[in-house]
C-alpha cells in the first residue's frame, strides 16, 4: 500500500490523469455540442461528466486543456455561444462518438466528419445529433476554471432547458437500460456496458426524494 501527500510527492500530471482515469471508472459520456459565433458546429465526447443538481436540472462535464495548455474547441464556442446540447449516445453510436474525438482543425465540423445528421433542438441554437436516443439542450451557468497549464480543468456548469428523449425509452418514471445501452468509459481505449447488474436496496432515509417523490406521484 502507498500513500501520496502531493505537496510532498512530485507526482507528474501525467500518472495523476493515469490514476484518476484508471480508478474513477466506469464513467458516463457527455457527447456535446456547441456552435461558434459564425455558425460553425463541434460535437466531442467528454468522459469526466455528471448530472450535479436536479431542480434546477444542470449538467457537469470538464474539458481539460491539451498537453500545449491550449483549450478545447467546445470550450471556446461557449464562450462565444453559451448553448449546447448534451447527448448520451448509448452503445449503438459509439464508433460514431469515438469518431468525433479527433483532433480536428478549428471550424472543422465533427457532425460531417463523423457522418452525423442535424437536427434542430428546442429551446437553443445548437443542433443534436439527430439518431441520439437522449439529448439535453442546455444554457450556460458558468465555467470554473482550474488554472492555465497543461491538463487543467474547465468545468462546465449547463442548465438544461430542454429534453429530448426516445419514446421507446421512457414511460416517464423510468429509463429502458436495455434499450439504451449505456456505456461508460474507462482507461485508455476501454469501455464498460452496462449489463452485469446487481441490486443493493437503498435505506428509504437515504433517499433525496420525499417519500411522496419516491412513489411516484
């Protein structure tokens, strides 16, 4: 066993991110789109992702600088035009998804890249990726800057205006897992699915729903 003070332990960036990727896992996918000032669309996948509060509904997801300190081009776009539309994309889009990560040229559009097709989406400006089973259109709260080095974190606060969701999916109380077919990441070029279940009854104390939430009604 090893135990690391980091002020004392010059551990690089590089096996901090090793680590942190390696044992926070599996983690859901934010697949994101934004659009600059001059139209131009980017769509990229973004693995350090949460859902952070319910009413209000906001969405958490933190592109990290590159290796140069340089920002993300989602990043940039929300800083011009402060809509985007988070997709979860499920297992039928991966290769899809994984396409839109490339390094492309700033403008560049990953939807032609990626083959993907546009469509408009309710209450912002951005489009979704048209055969996305869930996309939540989202305005801009804040962004939470860790710093201007290599690998620093930008967080990204979204507060979700609207919803778009397939009808085979949901009944309105709950998500068909096995019809979505969700995905998480994990190091490297690995990903986990979501088909080895087990349940573990959760204490009703425990809950952040009120018990007339829990039922349902």
């Amino acid at each position: 066993m090893s135990d690391y003070l980091l002020e004392e332990h010059a551990l690089s960036p590089g096996k901090i991110y090793r680590l942190l990727s390696g044992s926070i896992c599996p983690r859901p996918i934010a697949w994101v789109s934004t659009l600059d000032a001059a139209g131009n669309a980017n769509l990229a996948p973004f693995s350090f992702f949460n859902v952070v509060s319910v009413n209000p509904p906001v969405l958490g997801f933190s592109p990290l600088l590159d290796g140069d300190a340089n920002p993300k081009d989602t990043i940039r776009n929300l800083g011009e035009v402060g809509e985007c539309v988070v997709h979860i994309s499920g297992e039928g889009l991966v290769k899809e998804m994984n396409a839109t990560s490339a390094g492309l040229e700033h403008g560049d559009d990953e939807f032609v890249h990626a083959g993907l097709e546009k469509v408009a989406m309710a209450g912002v400006s951005v489009p979704r990726v048209a055969g996305a089973p869930v996309a939540f259109g989202c305005r801009l709260r804040e962004i939470i800057r860790f710093g201007d080095q290599p690998l620093a974190g930008n967080l990204v606060l979204a507060e979700v205006v609207s919803i778009h969701v397939d009808d085979a999916l949901w009944d309105g109380r709950h998500v068909d897992a096995e019809g979505l077919k969700p995905i998480g990441r994990m190091a490297g070029n690995d990903y986990a699915r979501c088909t080895d279940l087990f349940e573990v009854e959760r204490p009703a104390s425990g809950s952040a729903m009120s018990a007339q939430q829990r039922g349902g009604r």
